[in-house]
C-alpha cells in the first residue's frame, strides 16, 4: 500500500473484547464499507455481536491490514509473541506501554482517551481523540486512515508526549475520580447523600469548556480564607480522618502558593 | 405568623448583588405571586434589571419577612450589625459562617450550595439543594416555605452536619478543580491542549449519575500498576515538578490503601 492512498476498505482483527475491546468493535462495525472487522480473538464470548467472526485458535488468525491489541497492559508483551512471526502491522490500545513491549515486526500504538466501560452503550467517538503513533510514515499513514474514519480529533505523539499526557490524564480522572471518594464518605459518614455534591461537581466540569480551570478556581484556598481552613483541617483531624486532613493540607498549600 | 401556615407572597430584602445574590433575585423575580422582593441593597448597580429597588441608605430598609445577606464571608459580621435592632428575620447565604458571626435579633442561614457566578445567565434551581437554619420552628418553617419555591431539594442541618459537607464540597469542587489545573498545565507544557482531556472528564463525572465514585475508580493505582506508578513519579521529578510528584505520590497512597 502505497503512502497517503486509502486502501478501502481496510481490514482489521482485533484482539480482546473487554471495555476498549467491544467499543472498538461496535464502532468498526458502523462502517461496513471503510473497515472490515475480519475477526475478533476473544476467550469470553459474552457480549460479542453474533454476525462477528470470532477466533480462538491462535494459529489461525486471518490475514488483515491492522492487528489491534485492545488487552490488558500486562497481558500485551507476552501476547504480542504470538504474532512475532506476522507482517501484520499491529498495535496496542494502551495509554502506558512503550512500543518496544510489543514483539512484532511492524508495531505502533492506536491510543483512545477515554476510560470505556463496558456497561455504556456507546461513545460519542467524534469527540474522542486517538492518538497513534508507528515506526514508519506508511504504517503512520495505515493508522491515521483507519482512526480518521471514527474521529476527526487524530494525533500524531512524540514518545515523551503520551507519557505525560497520560500523567495528566491521571490527575484529571483518576486523582478528581478519588476526590469525589473522599467527598462521598465525607457526606455518607454525615448520613447526607452524595448526591447533594452533584449540582456543584457538574457545574465544575461545566466551566472547563469556557474557561481554565485556573481561573475558575474557587474555595478557601483560592480566596485565602486561613480561618476557614484551620477550621476545616481541624474538623478532619476531630473525626479521625488524618489521611483526608494530609491531603487538605498539601492541595491547599499548593493552590495558596498558586494564587499567591 | 403561625407555624406552618405559608404567608403569601413572602416579602424579602436581598443585600449583595454578587455571584450568589445575582442569581438569588433572578430566582426570586420567577415567582412574582409568592415572592415579592421589597428591595436589594448593593454598592454596586451593574447587573441588576431597572425593576427592582435598589436601597443604598440602610437607614432605609424597608420592613419584610425575611432579609437575606448574600455578601462575602469576611464582611457579612460586621454588615450585620447594621441591622441589630431590626425584628426581621435575617439569614446569610454562606457555607462556612456560623450562625453567632450574626448580630441580630433572629438569625439563620439559607445556603444553596452551588457555585454560582455572575456571568451564566442561569441556573437549574430545582436541581440546587439549600440548607437553613434557624433558632426556632417558627422561623425554619418562614425560611423553608421560601426555598421550598425554588427548589424542592431543602434540608435542615445539624450544626455539624453543614461543616462537614462544606469540607466534602471543598473536595468535590475546589480540589478536583486543581486535578484539572494540574492536568492543564501538565498538558500545556507538553505542547497539548487540555480540551483533549474533556470527554474523560465528563465520563468520570456522568458515571457519578449512577455508580459511587469508589466502583468507578480506574488508574494505575487502581490496578495496582507499580511499574507506571514508579515511570509516573519518575517523568515528574524529572521535569522539575516536585511538588506534583509529592501530590502523586499522596494520593496514589491513598488509593493503593482504598483498594487493598
């Protein structure tokens, strides 16, 4: 396949139907006449479509343009082994593994951000940013084809791009995701429901399509309400809760100094 | 007035014309047949439609069944002292202050909790919840027939109850609000927009509509996933961020304990 030319429609297995697995399928699978989803290698047959291909026999994967591999970062390294031999271009979905942790001849990474879940009927994919990356322009080329297909929001990374990205994507899921833990044990131990808090988090997530959040920041910290703080780390400390006062103490320090 | 019969329309003075007293008149002025606003005192006159009347000379308020201070925290003490002859009613709007910070005759509070500001045109009020006290029946019943026209979300608290939930809401809000500024800077810095992180943002906060934050939980941490834990910290201190190293590695601890 020759550089910048579509090759239409364009094959692909994909590998795993777990909940990056079975959005990616569901997705191709709008697409009949761009993408051809040749089979999917699955060891739970659950929730898989009946009219899709599945494959159980490693030794009798079909030949396609894309080999997929929507599995566990762990699993990844040793799986890729198996298609050692294949000249399929194959890549992983994982916003971590580096490229060299896939044994095969012609490897890159087709990355989605987002954190699927498998209950979700579906994603708006068009809103989505995938981010690819592959050891050549032709194989580049193959990738961007076959992500342009599901959004317009395709990227190109440098190497230390992703990994912090993928840093900051921690912050703004997983560490936000743990402060609203601590927020809903705060109320639960309070006999108040979390669901009080949900206006306000909305409204939070609201303002970031208009402004950074920087400059909507609010709280005590933000407006330097030493009073209100003390009082706060000290109602913590009282009710035993010296782990949630840390965390109150450092992010407060951290944003004093941020708006100094 | 007796207890539990509703006095209609309920007469109130608003004093402050910021974020929460803005959208407290606009809410007011829906309900001309159970709300009569008697007037709002402000310094400033801005934003405030030419149909209200303003009072600038507090020697002039105008008697009402309730007067509500929406002003800042720091100020609502003092300002208060103005009205302590006063046989009104008089609440503050705020989450943090105590009822004593008040000078008056009857006090209370009437707290929406959301954050508000001036620039959105509106908000969902029946989706807000407000809290109020106050020192007798008679008087919570005035302020809950009041905020039972806005929102059917109304909760009496338990004077501990209110200081813990605005420790929770310090949390929800304020301090996921920092996870997305770390996020934005992180990504910024590497040359990427932060409008890319988005549509995980709003996965994590949609899923709170359904699943408690803590079974929602995903991340390196999460999976227990050392090896990205150790790369993660690493990449920070590396790019001379220590302090979000340290607010990494805090948070990660807390998390690999949740799940243990």
């Amino acid at each position: 396949m020759a550089t910048g030319i579509i090759k239409n429609p364009i094959e692909v297995v994909v590998f795993g139907s777990g909940n990056v697995g079975k959005h990616l399928i569901s997705e191709f699978k709008k697409y009949p006449d761009k993408i051809r989803l040749k089979g999917v290698w699955t060891r739970t047959f659950s929730n898989l479509p009946r009219d899709i291909p599945i494959i159980t026999d490693l030794k009798k994967i079909p030949p396609a343009d894309i080999y997929i591999l929507a599995l566990k970062d762990d699993v990844i390294e040793n799986f890729s082994k198996n298609l050692s031999h294949s000249e399929v271009l194959t890549v992983h979905t994982s916003g971590v593994l580096p490229l060299d942790k896939l044994h095969v001849k012609r490897k890159g990474y087709f990355y989605p951000l987002q954190s699927f879940r498998k209950e979700k009927k579906e994603y708006d994919w068009k809103e989505i940013p995938v981010f690819i990356q592959a050891e050549n322009e032709k194989d580049l080329n193959l990738l961007e084809n076959l992500a342009k297909i599901l959004t317009p929001k395709v990227y190109r990374l440098k190497s230390g791009q992703k990994q912090m990205m993928h840093v900051a994507a921690v912050f703004a899921n997983n560490f936000s995701n743990l402060m609203f833990t601590i927020a809903h044990d705060l109320m639960q131990e309070n006999k108040l429901p979390f669901d009080l808090l949900l206006p306000l988090i909305k409204e939070t997530v609201e303002r970031l399509e208009n402004f950074s959040p920087r400059d909507s920041q609010t709280g005590p910290a933000r407006r330097k309400d030493t009073d209100t703080i003390v009082r706060h780390m000290a109602l913590l400390e009282n009710s035993g809760k010296h782990r949630e006062a840390e965390i109150y103490k450092i992010l407060t320090d951290y944003l004093l100094k941020l708006y100094r």
